[in-house]
C-alpha cells in the first residue's frame, strides 16, 4: 500500500454551532484514514457518532472545519461543496443511500433516475448512447430492462435498491460510498443487495466506504473497519483482527451486542451504562467513552486516549487500558464456551 | 421457560383470516393463521415483510384499519373470544391485560405531550389510581424501564429524547397495568445494535419479574433465535412453521424456513454462505394455489396445487404446513 491511497482523510473535523450559544457540535473531530484503491473499508458506530457527516465531507455536500481530504492525490477537501458538482471528481466520487424509496425521484422513471447523473456529469445527450449506458448500468445491477419504464412505486423495495446501485454506478465512480444500504431491507432481499455489491466491487474494481451500525454486514464486505465513536476514530484495523481481537471496550460492547444465529448458546454482554455523552463542546482531556466504559479508571478523565498500533498488521485502537494488557484483553469471542455448531440448511433439499 | 403443553394457553389464534378491500381487488392478507402463546412464554413471530405478522397482531388487538375484514378465526385471550368480543370489552383488556408496542417509538407517542403526562393518562384510564397517586407511579414506571433521570424524563417531550429512551417510555407505557401479554412489533428496528440489546434485555426482564408473555414481531431470525423460547414463521398470510426455537434451528422442515436461515448473516460467516431467497412475496389478490409458497419453492410439485395446504404436526410442538416436510 505504498501507491497514493485513493481517498486520503488527514486531521479531518467538523463542527456545527449550537444556535444561540457560542458553543458547537463536534460531529467529526481530528480524524483520520486511508482507503487503497480497491479496497472495501467499513465505517461503523451508533447513531450520532459522525458516521454520517463523515459521508457527507467526502462527498464533498458538506465542508470540513478543519483537516484535509485528498482523492487520488488531488486536495478536493478544499473545494467548497457549492462548487464540487461543477468538478470531474464530482462523477468519480459516487453514494449509494439508505433508504431507495425515500432517496429515488417519486416521478422519474427508472430510466430517468439512472440516465440523470449520466446527462449531468458524463454530458450524454445521444439518446442511443444514453439508452446503451442505462441498460448496461442496469444489467451490472441485474435489474431486468423491462423494469426500467416503472416508477419508484411499481418496484419491490429491492429493485428500488438496485436502481439505486445502478444510479450510483452509471458513471463509473472509482469511490462508492454505500450509507446503510441495506437496513431498509428484509434480510432475504439484504442478502441479493450483498452480492450485487460484491460482484461489481469485483467486475468494475471499485473501491466502497461501506457505512453500517451492522457488524455483521461489515464484516461479510470489508477488508478493513472503522469504529467511531462521539466523533472519533477509536479503533481500525483488518475486519477479522478487530472481530476476533477488539482493543477498545466500546468494539468489543458493539460485537457483543449483535445477535449471533447461534440459539441457546448467551454469550456474556458488555453492558454499556446510559447513553452516549454530549457531543457539545466535549473535554479535550476526558476519553469520549469515559463514564459508559465497563473499564474506565481515572487517567481515562485526565488524558484523552490516542490511536496507537496495537498489531502488525495496521490494527489501531484508542484506549488507555492497552498499555498495560494488549495480549491479554479478554474477548468475547475467548469467552464464549465452546459450543456445539449449528447446521446451516443450504435451501433444505435435504 | 417452557410451560407445560397440557396448560391452557394464554392466547390461542385459530383459523384467523383476513381481508383487505383495495381499490385494486381483495387482499388476502392472512388465512387461517393460527398459533398458541403460554403464560410467561416469549414467543417470537418472524417473516418478510408483507408475511402479515403485524395483521395478525392488530387483528388481535381489534385496531385493524378500516379496510380490513375479519372474514374467520377466534383469538381466545383469557377465556375470551377477542374477535367475536363487542368493542367495549376488548377495551377491558386492551392496556390493562393486553399491551403492545410499536416499531417508530417517536411516531408512537403524543408529540405535543410530556411523557410524564402520557404514563398519567394510561394509569387514569386503567388503574383506577387517583390523579394524586399516578404521579408517583408514573415516575416509579420510568425507574423500571431504567431511564436514568426519571423526574426529568417526566417533563421532557418525546422529541427531547433519543430514538432508545423513546422506545423505554412506550415500554413504561404498555406495561403500566402489569399485562399479561405484551406485542412487540419491530422494537428496535432503526435503533442501534447496542440500544437494541438494551431495549431487548428490558422487556426480557419485565416479563420474567411479572411473568408476563411476550410475542416478538421481527424481521430478523438471529434476534428470534437468541430471545425466544419458540417461533412462529410466517410468509404470504400463512403460518408455515412452528417449532421450539432449537428445533427450529437445527432441523427447519419448511423449504421457507430453511431458506429465511440461509439468507441471515451469522458471526464470521463468508459473504458466499448468504443464500437468497429466490422470488419475492407473492401478490396477495385473487387466485391463490393453497401453497402460497409454491412459487419461490424448490420442491413444488403437482401435488401442491391441491387443496387444502395440510398442516401437520412432525414433533411434539412442532407444526409444519407442507407436503413435503424435510
């Protein structure tokens, strides 16, 4: 990974003020990370931890309070978003969101929905050509070329969602940033939605920042995490490394929480107490997870912890409690009994 | 936490069909769903959307929408027929006997109320408590549901509090006049896994402290899996297949059940393990075959398409509606 990586976020910060009051949100505050062309990075976090205003400064709707943002080299951090839809690297940087019947046009086709970034950022206005690129985009997707004359409405909610991929995909983006794609969706359908992505993660060699609070669904897609909380970045590192050995008590409350398909068998919980602080002027010298954290001592209100590299193989994590015990930190997985696995029915023809 | 299967169940739902009148044509929405929830028992009924796992629910309750019509079926709660019931004593039970919850807690709850007052409203209507008393008690509900500041939940309006907290006042809410039976439909979907946990392991407590029974309304079978002590799948109107929630698990006699296993993402699981289920719900207007799987199956045959579905109990406990049961 010596290559520039393709999206490179230094130091990046966001803060909105509070109305009224000289105060501010710190919604992103001094992160930072890379994504290697081609790979699949995973993002995740509860509600109101700056997952989603992360998405926003690199896609450049929003603009940062401070820190830098780098695509393919080039500095689009300091671009203002009012002015980034007029950029080639508007089409190079593509979002696919949460929610297909809420995020497509109630009164455009689904031609219309895919041919529109097409018309607006790839210039296409031969009808022939436009024809060929929508039914391509929508064959990646495999959304039959019959549906492209309905409407949001006369589709399923997973045919909405390919639209959308198809949508996103149209122009060819080299960065996909996928925002929940698939919480808004039954799981049998969730499970189509993964493969389309995957595959055309393989066929086109794109490159995700996959959003999700679901673990589960990170891990089946990235090759990397990002674990965020109050605005921070407290843990990266390889998806299997931060599963199988979290560094920082908050992972290793989010995996504990997950429910596994494994029936009978309760694995112990990291109970969290209360809910997250305020992300209203927090300390700078206060971890943002003390007072939640089953593990907090008192340097964890006196110092915040930083990032540091735990493992070889790039696994960060945040937390003051690794000094003493990085090996040793229990896990839930080396908790957990052995117990008996379940077969998985594969269709059931048995 | 399994109850005897000689006991009288505390709900028992026979032949419950139900139709919805569209501009479109009839909507057979469910058809002779039927399935049992004993005293204490955490049941949980699981399928796709559109399997009509939140109809039979409000057909239950009696707040189906005007639309609907209850064409069959008796729900025997306590002795009595809710559906046959008049409206008056269906109120009886409902919030007193019968509670349930909601999947948007925000939408849920009156937005131009405190919460506070919300609680005092169900106790005034059900507990016969004093306007004096209520506030003690509704205070001491938002203690149990484990609200950390009780006194400033009770003056707070909902949209002051998180998507959780919101969620922990309906849950104060329906279990206000200790319920027998609690509905949870979706209650923590579109809430953060660690709220979820939190939010389930709530309700799992208030129903064992006050042994009260519990039907989980979801989508997801690993949370099912790892709350309930038996599952009722559903797909298209009907209820396909019954079983203790191992059971279940480990040997899934409907293809549809075996498929809804394969297409949920276990831990550490390969993105290649995920199976799909091929096909979509069916439409739900005019003819049916009396499979409404038949189409999306993989062991469809002929004999499908005569009627009736049979509906067969395999194991002690365990009921299975098809053919050609693995």
């Amino acid at each position: 990974m010596s290559a520039t990586p393709l999206l490179d976020v230094r130091s990046l910060s966001k803060r909105f003020p509070v109305r009224g009051t000289p105060r501010a949100v710190h919604a992103v505050d001094d992160v930072s990370f890379t994504i290697a062309s081609g790979e699949c990075v995973g993002l995740v976090g509860e509600s109101g931890c700056g997952k989603s205003t992360i998405v926003r400064l690199v896609t450049r709707l929003l603009d940062p309070t401070g820190g830098r943002i780098f695509f393919a080299g080039e500095d689009v951090g300091s671009i203002p978003a009012a002015r980034f839809a007029a950029t080639a690297a508007r089409a190079a940087i593509q979002m696919v969101f949460q929610d297909p019947a809420d995020s497509l046009n109630p009164r455009f086709t689904a031609f219309d929905t895919i041919a529109e970034p097409l018309k607006r950022l790839a210039r296409i206005t031969a009808r022939a050509e436009l024809d060929t690129r929508v039914r391509a985009a929508a064959d990646l997707v495999g959304l039959p070329a019959e549906l492209l004359r309905r409407f949001p409405h006369q589709l399923s909610g997973g045919q909405q969602q390919r639209v959308g991929i198809a949508r996103a995909i149209a122009v060819r983006p080299r960065l996909l940033v996928l925002d929940e794609p698939t919480s808004a969706l039954d799981v049998s359908v969730q499970a189509v939605i993964l493969h389309v992505l995957a595959d055309l993660r393989q066929r086109l060699g794109m490159t995700y920042l996959f959003v999700s609070h679901d673990l589960n669904l990170v891990r089946l897609l990235s090759d990397r995490v990002l674990v965020m909380y109050l605005g921070r970045i407290v843990e990266a590192g390889p998806v299997d490394t931060v599963f199988d050995r979290p560094g920082h008590p908050y992972t290793r409350a989010l995996i504990s929480a997950i429910p596994a398909l494994d029936p009978g068998a309760r694995r112990p919980r990291v109970r969290l107490a209360g809910e997250p602080g305020s992300p209203i002027d927090p300390s700078p010298t206060v971890c943002r997870f003390f007072g939640r954290c089953p593990d907090g001592h008192d340097r964890c209100e006196r110092e915040m912890p930083v990032l540091r590299t735990t493992g070889g193989d790039g696994h960060q994590a945040a937390c003051h409690l690794l000094d003493s015990a990085i090996a040793s930190s229990p896990t839930p997985s080396s908790q957990r009994p052995e117990r008996e696995s379940l077969p998985v029915p594969r269709g059931g023809t048995s | 936490m399994t109850v005897p299967a000689a006991a009288v169940p505390l709900l028992s739902v026979e032949d419950l069909s139900v139709e919805f009148q569209t501009r479109d044509g009839v909507v057979r929405a469910l058809e002779d769903v039927a399935f049992t929830v004993a005293r204490g028992e955490t049941v949980g009924l699981v399928g796709e959307s559109g399997s009509g796992k939140s109809v039979s629910a409000l057909a239950i309750l009696g707040i189906l929408h005007p639309a609907a019509r209850i064409t069959s079926g008796r729900a025997v709660f306590g002795g009595l027929d809710l559906i046959a019931a008049s409206e008056t004593q269906r109120e009886e039970y409902r919030g007193r006997e019968l509670s349930m919850i909601f999947q948007n807690p925000r939408t849920a709850l009156n937005p131009i109320r405190t919460v506070g007052r919300q609680i005092e409203d169900v106790l005034v209507r059900h507990a016969n408590l004093g306007r004096a008393r209520v506030r003690a008690r509704a205070l001491e509900l938002l203690a149990q549901v484990q609200i950390a500041d009780p006194a400033r939940a009770w003056g707070a309006y909902p949209f002051e509090l998180s998507g959780g907290m919101c969620q922990r006042v309906m849950i104060a809410l329906a279990v206000a006049c200790s319920p027998a039976l609690l509905i949870a439909d979706e209650p923590t979907t579109g809430l953060d896994v660690t709220t979820q946990a939190a939010i389930l392991e709530l309700i799992e407590d208030l129903a064992r402290r006050s042994q009260m029974a519990t039907v989980l309304i979801t989508h997801d079978l690993a949370l099912v899996g790892e709350r309930c002590d038996r599952i009722v799948v559903m797909h298209a109107g009907h209820v396909v297949e019954t079983a203790p929630t191992l059971e279940l698990f480990r040997a899934p006699r409907h293809p549809y059940t075996a498929r809804l296993i394969a297409s949920t993402p276990r831990a550490g699981a390969r993105l290649a393990d995920l199976a799909p289920i091929p096909g979509g719900v069916p439409d739900l207007r005019g003819v049916l075959p009396p499979c409404r799987y038949r189409l999306r199956c993989e062991r469809a045959a002929p004999a499908c398409d005569e009627p009736p579905l049979p509906r067969q109990q395999i194991a002690r406990g365990h009921l299975v509606a098809c053919r050609f049961p693995s």
